[in-house]
C-alpha cells in the first residue's frame, strides 16, 4: 500500500493533538506518541462501551449486569415494525435455506400489493443474511442478532472513522473526530436498534475512504478491490446506495476543479463495476430482472401513499437542517460555519463537503422520503468539518491553541453524549422524525393545530 | 465591507434613488394588509382594552389601568398583558385622538408605523456605518423580512419594541463613533427611556449595551467615555421613573410585573410553546428565515470581523441569544425581531465573503443576485406563514406544521 514513511505518517497523524509540545522538547516525542494512542484506545474504549447492545446489561442473566449503571440504556426498548421485517426475513432464510430468497422476494411482492402503504423490501440482503448468519452462529434470536449486528457495525463505523481521520493526513484529527464520532447521538442510536441505517453508514463510510485512498494512490489494486467490494455492500444493503454512489460520482467529476487526487481508468470502471456487483447478486436473490424491478417501483411507488411516510418524511429543502440541529446543534453550527470558509487547498475538508453536499440535493428532493436515518452517513464528514473548524477557530488565540481545542472538544463531546441521553435515554426515541425529536426536546408539546 | 465593484457604484445619487426604491417597496410591504388572520388575536384584545380604558377615562387615567391590572392578574389563572407595555398603549391613544381611528386600528397602525419606522433608521444606521451599498443590502433584505412584515400587520408591541431596540442600538453606535457630543447623547438616553417604557425585554438589550460598552476595549468599536455610561443608566432609570408615573407608583409597578412573571410560568400556552433547548432561536430562525440564518451563522462562525459594525452585531447577538435563550417558558419568535437588522446585515457581510471566491467578471452580479434570491426566499416564507395560513403567533409547533415538517 504505503511505505514505511507513509506509515509513520499515520501514526504521527494519530498523535498530534500538542503538535507545539514536540517541537519544543524532541526527546518527548515517543512519550506523547504513547499517551496519544493510550487516549485514543481510551475514546474507542468508550465509543465501544457505549455502543454495546443493551441486552448485554439486562439484570441476572447478562454478563455485563454488573456495570449497568453505566450504560446509557434506551428508553424505548419495543423496536419497531422494520425490526420485526427484518428478523422475519431472517428467519426465512433459516426455515428454507438461502437458495429460497426468490421465493421470499415474491412473496414481499404478493404482500406489498395488497398493502396500502409501502414495507421494507427484502432486497436489503446483507443486513438480514448476516443477521441469519450470526443467528446460525450464534443460536442468537434473530431479533437479537439484528441488535447484535447494528451494534458491531456501529463499533465497526468509528474504528473505520479513526483509521480514515488518520489518513487525511492532519495532525489531531485522529483524535478530536473519533472523540466526535465516538459520543455522536444518531450513532449511538443506530447501535442500540435493529435498523439497516447505521450498518449502511459502515459500508457508505469505507467506500467513501477507499473512493479517498483511490484518488490519492492511484492503481493500487488493493484499495481498487475495497472500492468495489463497499460499493456491492452499499448496493445489497440498502437503496440508499444510490445516493452515496451519485455522490461518488460527483466527487469523482469535481477532482478536476479541486485535485483531490488522480482519477484513473481503473477507478472509474471499479465505480461502475461495485454497484454492477451489487445489482448482479440481488438479480439472483431476486430470481430475475421482473421481481427486481417490479419489487423497487412497488416499494417506492406505496411509499407515497404510506400514511406514516407522507406524515414523517415531508418538508422543505432544509428539513434535514432542522433534524441536524435538533440532535447534534453544536457539530452543526460548526461544520456550517466551516462550509462557508474552506479554503482551495483544503482537499479533504472539499471532499467531505461534496459528499454532503450532492447526496443531500438528491435526499432533500425525495417527496415524503426525508429522515434524519438516512443522514447517518454524513455522521463522519459533518465531524470532520467540525473538528476543523474548531481548529480554525483555535488559531485566533495561538497562546492558548492546544489546550483550547482539547477542552471545546471535550465539551462538544459532552454536549453531544447530553443530546443523546435527552433524545434517546429520557425519551422512548425510536424513529428519528422531527417530531418526535421535539418532543423528546420539549419543544413540541400539543398538536400543530394549536392557537393561542 | 463591501467589496470595490460595489462600493464604487458609480453615481451616489443612482444609489440614492435605488436605496429609496428599496425602502418606498418595504414601507408597502409593511402596509399593504397582507396577513391572513384578521381577528384580533389574544394580545391585540388586552391592548385594545388599554386604549378603550384610556378613550374612555383620559389619559391620566393610565395609573388605575395599571393599579387595575395588578388588582386582577394575581387572580386570573394565566398571565395577561401588563398596561405597563406603555408606549404602544400611549401612542394608539394618540393615534385614535389624531385621527379618531378604533382602538384595534389605532394599535395596528402604530405598529405598522414602527415597523417602517424600524426599516428606514435601519438604512440610516447601515448607510452611515457601511455606506451606501450595504445600506441598499440590507434594506432590502430587512424589507422581506417575514417577522417585520408580520408585525406591521398586527397589533403587537414586539414590533414597536424592535424600533426602540434598533433606535438604541444605532444612537450608542453613533455615540461611540463620534466625539461627546448632547446631540447624539441625548437621543441615545430617550431611546433608552422609551425602551424601557415599551416592554419588559429591554433588560435583554440594555445587557447586551452594557456588555457593548464593557467589550469595546477588546473589539475596539469606538470610543466609550463617562458621559456615554452616564447616559446610558440616566436613560433607563428615565425609563424605569416614567413606568414609576405610568404606574402610579413604585409599589403597583413591582406588584404588577411580580404578578404577571408568577402567572406566566403556569399558563399553559406559554408552558406549551415558549419551552425548549438552547438553540430553539436557531431552530425557529432557520424556519422563518433559512438563508439568512444560514449566511449569519456562517459569518458569525468565523469570529474574526473585519468591521466594527460586524462585531458590534455579533456581540450584541451573542449576550442577547444568551439571556434570552435561558428564559425558562419565554422562547418566542417574535422577540427576535429586533435581531432582524443584526442578522441580515451579517448575512450581508457573509454574501460579500462568498462573492470574493466568484471570479472576478460575475463579483458584481453575485451580490445584487444573492441578495435578491435571499428576499425571494424570505417573501415567500412570509407568504406561506402569514398570509396563506394566517399564523398569528409564529410559535415553533405552528410553522413547522406550515412547512410540512410536523404534521
């Protein structure tokens, strides 16, 4: 991949939160080096901590009983219909074998047509099958398992975040974005119930840093292969895949203007070839080009008249604005106010920026289609921009730089686990809806048809 | 502030004659009678009754309003609005003397005359502070402002209010500009005074003043001599002596206000709209205004402003958004009406920002294009809120449900 200098870089990159510090006293360099990876494996120690499935801490039976007190248990612990769809699938898979999912495919079709509204397809096959999969592991409940894989995947998602902060090549980074993500309120979220959002955000995430590491070591078959194999995962994992791959794309035509790296040949087909992959294996899962699509334009077309959808999913082109600000107000403001002020040579911040940017005009223009889940992919890259302007800010007071960032992310780290405990400990959050988040927020109290 | 395509636009008077336009389209914005609603809301019934009190027993007769009102409110199970919200109730007694309009009139026009009254100092303030091009700017964004076009609309003091506080705002600017002088102090003092007298949330921005001047050797904004404290103080106890008058001693006036601050906190339509987080301002600004908002945070994210006026704004914004957003069960959108100007002037700066990164052929459409897509998107949020679904009070739950957000 990367020589040995390139690897000291990333450790390096791991470690300079008091970059002044080493300059002034070389001989304390591998001393610092140490309790920056000491202080990272603690933030991951953490960030794991917190995402461990709450089953783990259930009184008598569980193995972690004992430090319940210290989990933030959810407050809603029902889940909700896609959960039961999905442990329903899996079991599907378990009762008639996996050579059965085109029975299963025609059997949503059948049932899809006579509903009203629009269920979860099950062409959302990476999710349900490693489900069944840990189930027949495991002899887990398939409910269970689902929570089990949500939360290993959401684990998964900030190891990968730390790995691709390290790799942007900027000093801190590593630290104060994996502290970020680690107390992010709609990760945690996603680790604590059976929903495909947070295991999509792992897959959308390593295509995203592979699509990176592409464009900076261009050719390299290695991160070719990682590029095409997260595109496939994105496609059988969820629809929402497209978004993401638009999103690539976008990237990819804006390196011309921005020199994020080197586009070549081989990463093009590999675009293209990633989402071929996917398409191809729901294809056989589907048992043909007709149950394919004739699953998606029933799925998308009783979306629109799902009453749930149309009363959760509306809203104007700011809408996921709104729901951002309601959970994480602080990263928000941040990564705004970084938008506005990213300068030219300021490629990963552009890199980011772009991916939200383009997957956000296409997911603010679906009609009833808009839900903060769907944003659990921009956790990362809204982080990042935060965590730099942050550091933009600091340099207005250079006296006092490092301690500065260090204490507001800490705070901002504080505010965020805060969010998550009003939103989802001290409120039975489930859906991330507008809502419900401003009922959990005390913001919303009565009916909208409320006069004074 | 602004950049060099801009500030030479090349005849001062084309400039004068366009920032008039501006002006002449807000002032109609403002009067035209655009709002949806036209019952009288539960605001405009109470200050109606303070006029018809004063229509009928004189206006020296406005002691036993108040004496009246501290007699009632403590047994009402809500709060009501206090008589002590005197310079709305004064001047639609006035207005109804003058031209023999009926009370609910006479409060609407009052307080549509402040809201022009507001756009218009505000381009004085801007054109005397940034010049001609950020005055044009700004005008015209604050004349589709939804907030100020709704108050105009209605008999609300929050618009009167938001004249007094911008009044302020531009004499202590002008007064920290300028060398000493009783010309600018002592407008300065009865724009304090006359703040006082026209709602309790004066304490907010007398703060945010207080804040100003204890700041200004930081962000060096002007000069901040002992004459400008004096006045500064002399001006809210004038304030504080008139409610004393108003009240008809100091006695009623304390009972008054402690009986309408303990009512509030248990009446359940304060307790089920004026609730919520930190950044519930936020929340409800990006409803009303996204663009705006957005521009204003974005410039005030940077921290780092290259004009005095810009750091006069933010600071004035940040302690203000700080005192007002801990008020437990006091959050409404219409308090915010007096950072209508702060915000869209940052807007401003933050457009004139973004247009340095334009190449350099379009710079000078950028501005003028920006602007106009921020008034349109504004005009429209006026129309969807106030005039097709007739809000009265623009409370959270309301104009998300009109945004179809919350259903």
């Amino acid at each position: 991949m990367r020589g040995a200098s390139q690897d000291w870089n990333l450790l390096t990159a791991l470690s300079t939160v008091t970059s002044s510090l080493v300059l002034a006293d070389p001989m304390s360099a591998p001393r610092l080096f140490k309790s920056r990876l000491i202080i990272l494996a603690i933030i991951l120690a953490i960030g794991v901590f917190l995402r461990l499935p709450p089953e783990l801490f259930q009184p008598n039976t569980a193995p972690l009983h004992a430090l319940e007190s210290l989990h933030p248990r959810p407050d809603d612990q029902k889940g909700g219909y896609d959960e039961r769809l999905y442990e329903a699938y899996a079991k599907a898979i378990g009762t008639n074998g996996l050579t059965s999912y085109p029975d299963i495919v025609r059997a949503y079709i059948e049932k899809q047509k006579t509903l009203p509204g629009s269920i979860l397809p099950p062409l959302r096959f990476l999710y349900i099958f490693l489900a069944y999969l840990y189930h027949a592991l495991f002899s887990t409940p398939e409910r269970t398992a689902l929570h089990y894989l949500s939360s290993i995947f959401s684990m998964l998602t900030l190891l990968l975040s730390a790995v691709f902060a390290s790799r942007l090549g900027r000093s801190s980074y590593t630290l104060g974005v994996t502290a970020l993500m680690a107390v992010a309120p709609t990760q945690l979220h996603m680790s604590q119930h059976g929903l495909v959002d947070g295991f999509f955000t792992f897959w959308a995430m390593l295509a995203l840093w592979s699509l990176w590491e592409n464009l900076r070591s261009p050719r390299d078959w290695r991160w070719l292969t990682v590029y095409v194999f997260a595109l496939c995962a994105c496609v059988i994992t969820k629809e929402n895949a497209f978004f993401a791959w638009v999103a690539f794309i976008g990237i990819i035509a804006a390196n011309r203007y921005f020199f994020f790296g080197v586009v070549t040949r081989e990463m093009i087909i590999a675009t293209v070839l990633g989402p071929i992959l996917g398409v191809a294996i729901l294809l056989i899962l589907a048992g043909g080009i007709g149950s394919l699509t004739e699953t998606y334009t029933l799925s998308v077309s009783k979306n629109y008249t799902l009453d749930y959808a149309i009363q959760t999913g509306d809203g104007p082109w700011y809408r996921y604005l709104v729901d951002l600000l309601l959970v994480s107000p602080v990263v928000l403001l941040l990564a705004i106010g970084a938008v506005f002020t990213i300068r030219r040579e300021q490629k990963a911040e552009w890199f980011f920026v772009l991916f939200i940017a383009i997957s956000y005009l296409i997911m603010c223009n679906i009609k009833y289609g808009m839900n903060l889940r769907y944003a659990n992919m921009w956790d990362l890259p809204l982080r990042v921009l935060a965590f730099g302007q942050l550091l933009s800010l600091s340099r207005l007071f250079p006296r006092a730089q490092n301690w500065l960032i260090i204490w507001a992310t800490s705070i901002l780290c504080l505010i965020e686990f805060h969010q998550y405990i009003v939103l989802a400990v001290h409120f039975p959050l489930y859906e991330l809806a507008t809502q419900y988040l401003m009922y959990a927020l005390k913001i919303l109290k009565l009916s909208p048809q409320l006069h004074p | 502030m602004v950049p060099a395509a801009m500030s030479q636009l090349p005849e001062k008077r084309l400039g004068i004659v366009l920032l008039c336009l501006v002006l002449f389209f807000g002032a109609f914005l403002r009067i035209y009678p655009s709002a949806g609603l036209k019952y009288p809301g539960v605001d405009e019934s109470y200050y109606r009754h303070g006029v018809m009190f004063l229509v009928h027993n004189g206006f020296t007769s406005y002691p036993s309003l108040v004496r009246n009102y501290a007699k009632v409110q403590p047994a009402l199970p809500v709060a009501i609005i206090p008589p002590t919200r005197v310079t709305l109730i004064a001047a639609a007694f006035l207005w109804h003397q003058i031209f023999n309009t009926v009370p609910l009139i006479s409060l609407r026009a009052v307080a549509c005359s402040a809201t022009v009254l507001t756009l218009l100092i505000s381009a004085l303030f801007l054109y005397r502070a940034a010049g001609l091009a950020a005055a044009i700017a700004v005008s015209a964004l604050l004349s589709c402002a939804p907030m100020q076009i709704q108050l105009a609309q209605r008999a609300y003091v929050d618009g009167v209010f938001a004249f007094t506080a911008i009044l302020t705002l531009w004499l202590l600017w002008e007064n920290m500009r300028g060398p000493s002088s009783l010309k600018w102090l002592v407008p300065y003092g009865a724009s304090i005074a006359l703040m006082v007298i026209t709602k309790e949330n004066a304490a907010f921005v007398f703060v945010g003043i207080l804040s100003i001047l204890a700041c200004n050797r930081w962000l060096k904004i002007g000069e901040v001599g002992l004459n400008l404290v004096i006045t500064t103080f002399a001006g809210a106890l004038a304030g504080a002596a008139t409610l004393v008058i108003a009240s008809g001693g100091l006695a009623t006036l304390i009972q008054a206000f402690h009986a309408n601050i303990s009512k509030t906190y248990v009446t359940p339509y304060v307790i089920q709209t004026g609730d919520g987080p930190w950044f519930r301002y936020i929340l409800d600004l990006i409803a009303m205004s996204p663009l705006v908002t957005l521009l204003a945070l974005a410039a005030l994210g940077r921290l780092s402003f290259q004009e005095a006026i810009s750091r006069y704004f933010a600071l004035f914004l940040a302690i203000t958004y700080l005192l007002m957003s801990n008020l437990h069960y006091g959050i409404s959108l219409r308090y915010t009406a007096m950072w209508d100007l702060p915000l869209r002037c940052l807007a401003f700066t933050q457009i004139v920002l973004m247009a340095a990164s334009v190449p350099p052929r379009y710079r000078t459409i950028f501005i003028p294009v920006a602007v106009a897509v921020v008034c349109a998107v504004d005009l429209s949020h006026y129309s969807l809120f106030f005039v097709q679904n007739g809000t009265y009070d623009p409370t959270a739950t309301e104009i998300l449900h009109q945004l179809n957000i919350v259903k």
